[in-house]
C-alpha cells in the first residue's frame, strides 16, 4: 500500500465527516448522521475508486468498531448499575424481550425466514446513547436526573444486545458450518463469555489496579487500549465478532481505579475512529437501494417506533413512574442504536441478509435519528393531547389500572426489607431461569440434528438411541429451570402475601400459607412437557416426527419416575417458607 494512498484516504474521510457534521448540526442534527451521509456520498459519488483505498478503509472500519465498542463498555460501572440502576434494569428487562419478540413477529409478517426475523429483532432492540443523550442535552426536555437514567436503560440496552449478538453467531454462521464444526463454535463461545463473567470482571481490574501503582498514567492508558484490541481478538479467535471482545474489555477497565484516566485518553482516539466506522457503514448503502426499498425503510422505522415506545413506557409504568414521565422517556429514546449497524453488517457478512435488508436498517436508522428531535421535543404535547382527547371509558380503565398499581407498591413498601429483598430476589431468580428455558430451547432446537448426527457417525449404537438420549438430556436440562420458576414464583406469592397482609394490619392464619402450596412438586414437570412440546408443534424439523414424538413420550416417563420416587423418598421438597418478621407470629408460621 502507498503511502500516499493512506494520507489521501484520511484526508477525504476526515474533512467530509466534518463537512457534513457541520452542515446537518445547522439543523440541530447529530454527528452521527454527517459521518453516514459521508459514507453516502463516498459510495454514490465514488470518490474512492482504487482498491488500496478501500483497504485503507475497512482498517480504519475495524480500528473504530473496537475503539467504539471499548469506549461504550467504559460507560457501564457496575456499582453504579447494583445502587442506582434498579429502574433501569427493570425498563430494559421488560423492553428487551418484548422487541425481540415484535421484531420476529414483524418479520414473520414480512415473509422472512427464522434466523431473519432474529436478527431483526435484535437490530432494533437497542437505542444510540449518543445520538439520545446529544439531542435531549440540546433540548432541555428533559431534566439531568431523568436523562441519566435514560442512559443507564441505553447502557442496559447495549448489555442485552451484546448477549444477543453472541448468541446470533452460531445462527449467522450456521450455514457455512457441518455439524461437528457448529457444536465446536458453540462451546467455546459458552467457554469464552463464562471466563469473561466469570473470571475476567474479577480478576482483570485487581490486575490493572495492581501495575498502575508502577507505571504513569500514559502508560496504563495505552496497556488498557491494548487489553481491548487483545480481547477484541480473543473473540475473533473463538469466532464472535471484535466488537464483544472490546465490549468486555471496556466494562473490566470500567470497573478500575484509572478508569476515568483511559477514558480521557480514549476519547480522541474514540472520536476519530469512530467516524471512520459509520462512513465505513454509509458506504455500503446507495441512493437507489435507498429508494427501491423505501417501503421497507418506513415499515422497520414504524416498528421500531413503536415497540421502542410502547415497551420502555410499560417498563417504567411497572417501575412505579408517572405515566406522563414514562412515555416522554419512551418517545427519547426512538433512536437505534449503535449495535443495529453492527448486527445488520455482521448479518450481511454471513449472508443471512440481502442488501436490501441492510439498506433498509441503514434507512430507517437515519429517519430515527431526524425524526427523534421532533419528536422529543414534542412527546409532551402528544400525551397532553392524547390525555384530554381519550374516551371516557379508556380514562376510567387506566384509572383502575393505576390503582391496582398503587394497592401492589403499597403492599410491597409494607413489607419488611427482608421481605421487600427477597421479593426483588425471587423475580431476578425467575427472570433468569425464563431466559436460561429459551437458551436451552433454542440449542436442542438447533443442535439436536447436528448431535444426533455426530453421535451416529462417531458412537456405536442404534440411532434410535440416540434420539431418546437427546430427548432426555434435553428435558432434565429444562427441568432445572422450570423447578427454580416454580420455587420463586412462589416466594414471590408468599412474600406479596406477607407484605399485604402486615400494610393492611392482618395477621397471618393457617389458611393463607396452605394456599400458598397450591405449587406441588410436579408443576415444573408438567413445564417443561409444555414447552418441548411447544417447540415440537412451533418448529418441526424433519427430525422431529412421529418417532420423535414416541420418544418424548418415554423421556417424560423416565423424567416423571425419577422424579416420583424422590419426591417418595423426601428428596424433592420444594424451598421452605422463610422467615419474613422477627415476631414470634412470623417464626410459628414460617
């Protein structure tokens, strides 16, 4: 490559991103818009044409995605998220699914296949922090207290997408993969995101925090950049993209006692590359995809739109907010985010998408971001309007809806902070043990053939063994999760009941705790027979057939005696009823 050839190509990158940041700020537009519509340009224009520049390009594209990946994983600080991130957690832990789910159902709708409908709902699932916190900071609808908890949700977001895009690969990449080699890549991203969780958030920080006792703070800051281009490539290794290996590098140094230094230091750095990504994005849209596909383009804006509003307006109506407040929040944050042009590129590169696809995400992220000041700055107005202008009976039913609302957090504040912990403990518990039930659905769903396969061609036995060995692993690895819903379901039910009970100055009787046990052992049995065969009827595989069905029957025999003779032997009691109070009331009944 030319020396020239790279001086040149910085050049024209930089100055048409500034060029066109400036124009678009003319009209209260982001940054982030200039550095696309420069890209536009570059493609549709063809400013570049020899093929050492595109190089340059698609560098500088991979140096930005991992400098912005690290420099958004900085953002998150733990501790902040466990004292202050409680609204946060629950807006994202109800908006998240809520799009994945709209998402696929909208591309259901739009005739495309499974793993497309996937990807599109994790492409819109998310909002840009910095596009959000630039147009609420120059509007001022906002006050500070309310937009960083905006920015806890869209960190919160980025989280949830990040898991989302791990779990995406072995689907992406599926299709260029046999079955030995996609159960490979399985397995060390499982491998990889646990030492990541597991071991690097807790032994990454002490190790930085440890040698920045030795060296300055220039020092620190370039070994902190090169940790993240070192992860960044740990996960290639493995085969996830850079963009989750600088991610999880930035939230470890988020968690140091430098972090603000490597930040100040990043953040030029960050700034520059990060403009080279988007254009590097832009560049892959033309303005005649742009056209052809506009009906597209304002079909994914409009869902989006909408799930981003009506999902984060439920999470904070579930989290206690005033409803005028959550839905101004809701309308602040219609703008996707960063990790849809990642997605939607990694998507394109594995050739699950066609161009059109891309550029129509490309588009309707566009039409987001121009829409957003709009809309931000009239989301009050909207809900006024549509406040006054409602019918009686639809005022009367959120009216009762509030209250019950009301009557729920009263019984909740009544309860004792133990009480109130567990309660909170009991729905993570919950929560968690739903998400693990949909990993566990999702690999037999797609790991069964590929298993079945392997055990057939490296294993001596009857295939219709192996059928029945699949089944059974299958349903006793879901059988966990479902005991562990069921147990925490049911202290939620005890503890909303104890608290209730004390804010209406009730006590306890014999009655109310044996109706509480309406959740017998086998309830999670009778789950998890649900579910599979749910998956059998939802997505029937070639596989799947009646065969497969004779043998489901018989792991749900085999699952059930087991299951009896522990319960016949007092093995499989379910969690006892804890203690809530220090009354000698609460201890006889608990």
């Amino acid at each position: 490559m030319e020396e020239i050839v790279l001086i040149s190509c910085m050049a024209i990158l930089i100055v048409l991103a500034v060029i066109c940041s400036t124009l678009l700020s003319r009209v209260k537009m982001p940054p982030l818009i200039g550095f696309l519509v420069a890209g536009i340009l570059i493609a549709n224009f063809h400013i570049f044409t020899d093929e050492n520049a595109m190089d340059v390009v698609e560098v500088f594209s991979n140096l930005g995605l991992i400098m912005l990946m690290f420099a958004i994983g900085m953002e998150i600080d733990v501790r902040k998220l466990k004292d202050q991130g409680a609204l946060a957690i629950t807006v994202a832990a109800v908006q998240l699914p809520l799009m994945l789910l709209g998402g696929m159902i909208g591309g259901i709708i739009l005739g495309f296949n499974f793993i497309q409908c996937i990807t599109l709902g994790a492409i819109i699932s998310g909002s840009s922090t910095a596009v959000v916190m630039a147009v609420l900071k120059a509007q001022g609808t906002l006050d500070k207290e309310h937009i960083e908890m905006l920015v806890l949700i869209t960190i919160m977001e980025d989280i949830g997408q990040v898991i989302m895009l791990s779990m995406l690969t072995p689907l992406l990449s599926g299709g260029t993969m046999d079955s030995m080699e996609l159960v490979l890549l399985i397995g060390k991203i499982a491998v990889f995101m646990i030492l990541c969780f597991a071991v690097g958030l807790r032994v990454v920080p002490r190790i930085v925090d440890w040698i920045s006792k030795f060296i300055n703070d220039e020092l620190i800051s370039l070994m902190c950049v090169g940790l993240a281009f070192a992860m960044a490539f740990a996960a290639y290794i493995v085969g996830l993209s850079v963009a989750i290996g600088a991610f999880l590098m930035g939230v470890m140094i988020a968690s140091t006692v430098k972090k603000d230094v490597v930040e100040h230091f990043v953040d030029p750095l960050k700034s520059l590359f990060m403009a080279m990504f988007f254009i590097s994005v832009g560049m892959e849209v033309t303005f005649q995809g742009l056209i052809d596909n506009i009906l597209l383009i304002i079909i994914f804006y409009l869902l989006f739109a909408a799930l981003k509003s009506s999902t984060v307006f439920l999470g904070y109506w579930i989290g206690n907010e005033q409803p005028r407040n959550g839905f101004v929040s809701a309308v602040g944050l219609c703008a996707m985010g960063e990790f849809a042009f990642i997605i939607a590129k990694q998507a394109l590169d594995y050739h699950v998408v066609d161009q059109a696809f891309y550029s129509s995400v490309i588009g309707a992220a566009l039409i987001s971001m121009i829409m957003l000041p709009i809309l931000t700055r009239n989301s009050g107005k909207i809900w006024d309007g549509a406040e006054k202008r409602s019918p009686e009976k639809l005022r009367r039913f959120c009216v009762r809806i509030n209250n019950k609302r009301a009557d729920f957090y009263t019984s909740l504040n009544g309860m004792t902070s133990k009480a109130r912990d567990m309660f909170k403990t009991s729905l993570g518990r919950a929560y968690i043990a739903v998400v693990v039930i949909i990993v566990v659905e999702a690999l037999a769903y797609y790991g069964y053939e590929p298993a079945f396969h392997w055990l057939e061609a490296n294993v001596t036995g009857a295939p219709r063994y192996w059928d029945f060995i699949l089944m059974l692993v299958n349903f006793w690895l879901l059988f966990i999760p479902c005991k562990i819903i069921i147990e925490q379901l049911r202290l939620v039910a005890y503890t909303y009941d104890f608290g209730k009970r004390t804010s209406e100055g009730q006590s306890r009787d014999a009655k109310t705790v044996n109706r509480l046990r309406v959740y017998e052992a086998l309830n999670p049995l009778i789950a998890a027979i649900l579910l599979d065969m749910a998956i059998i009827v939802l997505f029937p595989t070639e596989t799947k057939t009646l065969y497969a069905v004779l043998n489901l029957v018989i792991a749900i025999v085999v699952v059930a005696v087991i299951r009896m003779r522990r319960i016949k032997k007092g093995k499989a009691h379910m969690v006892p009823l804890p203690d809530l109070t220090d009354t000698e009331e609460g201890q006889a009944h608990s």
